[in-house]
C-alpha cells in the first residue's frame, strides 16, 4: 500500500542555518505531495505541496521539488528561525481526501 | 474568515463510555475529514464527508463512526471507548476536497483522553 517515510527527529540547529528533512514515498499510481506544519498545541497547516513530478512547491523561504525518480519530496529552507520551530509532516494522497501521513519531524531551533 | 472550530478542546472519559466530537467547517466549505493523532500511531485517517455522504473510510473498527449535516457541520462518535482511543483528533475541510484539489484546513483538535 501507500506509505510515506520521514527522517527521524528532532533536527537541532542553530537560527540562519540550512534545513533539510528528508521524505520518501511508496506509491501505486501519481500522487498529491504535501508538507504540513503543526505548531505546539494547534492543528496543522498546509505548508506547501507539489500535484506532478518535477513541481517545486514553495511558501515562507520552504520549498520541496517532486522527484518521481527517487521517490522523494524533501523539504528544504536556507536560513531558518527559532519561529519555524515545529513538527513537520510529509504527506501524500492519491485522488481522494485520505492524506497519508508520515511520522513527522520535530525541528527545534536555537538562537 | 472563521478558521474550522472544533468543540471541545478537552474531553475526559472513562472506559465503556460513548463521546461525540463536533467539527464547523470553514464556511463554504462541503467536505469534512477526520483524523486521529496518536504518538504510536501518528495521524491516521478515519473518514471523510462531502455533502452529507461518506466519500471514504480509513481502516477503523466499527465503533468509530461519523455524520454530516446539511449545513456541512460534521461529528463523530466513539463508542465503548477503550484506553487506546486516547488521542487528539483533528478535523480538517476543504471546499470540494480532491475533486477540484483544494487544500485541506485543520482545526486545533479536540484531545480525548480515556481512563
């Protein structure tokens, strides 16, 4: 079946540092692609996403490219801030409304 | 624009007991899903509704079930709770989900916690 796996957490890094969470994805056919964010105590929120191989989703200095080849969709930002200190989710789904979600990747950052 | 509301934030039940969970869309919005969030589990799908029919079903025993009204407003219910439907769960709408691929919105979630 359908399955999305996320690097393990917590990611530490210092503020203006460089990001990268790895995603992978186990398909059947073409799927949606999504990264999600959850801050402490709130639900989550569509961060970016990427509908066919080879889009770049992009929001607030993140972007993630859809590689169809290796089955990635990594998300990556160049200068991060203590404010994007969060869970990060990849995701995925394939026509219909059931997002398969991976297990999340906690990022913390410090000043 | 009201983000989707989700009441209440906290509940406390015990074991055997039933709970209702309710989810108010963003306004306009005509399709509901629900999730559950679990440390163990992670976020896992439970169902879907668009304009009061269930459009799809995630693999969850019978005791979870789920409606939508004609105003889009949706519940869900959980009956003869057992410890391990302890979680947070989240609703999320969108205006016609994966038929014109709108993005979903997520609600702060009700957490659930079963004793």
């Amino acid at each position: 079946g359908n399955s999305v796996t996320q690097m393990e957490g917590p990611v530490t890094l210092s503020e203006e540092a460089f990001l990268t969470i790895n995603c992978t994805y186990t398909a059947t056919g073409y799927p949606s692609l999504f990264w999600y964010v959850q801050y402490p105590g709130e639900g989550l929120q569509l961060l970016l996403k990427a509908t066919k191989a080879d889009d770049k989703g992009s929001n607030k200095g993140f972007e993630a490219t859809y590689r169809k080849e290796t089955t990635s969709f990594h998300l990556e930002k160049g200068s991060v801030q203590v404010s994007d200190s969060a869970v990060y989710f990849c995701a995925l789904s394939e026509d219909t409304d059931k997002l398969i979600f991976g297990t999340g990747t906690r990022l913390q950052v410090f000043p | 624009k009201a983000g989707v509301t989700q009441t209440p934030r906290y509940l406390i039940k015990t074991r055997g007991q039933q709970v209702t969970l309710s989810c108010s869309p963003i306004s306009g919005h005509r399709s509901v899903s629900w999730y559950q969030q679990t440390p163990g589990q992670g976020l896992q799908f439970l169902f879907e509704y668009f304009s009061e029919t269930q459009r799809n079903k995630g693999n969850f025993p019978g005791r979870f079930s789920g409606r939508q009204f004609s105003n889009s407003r949706s519940e869900m219910n959980v009956s003869t709770l057992e410890l391990g439907d302890s979680a947070l769960y989240l609703c999320a709408s969108s205006w016609q989900g994966y038929l014109d691929n709108s993005p979903l919105h997520f609600g702060n979630g009700t957490r659930l916690t079963v004793t």
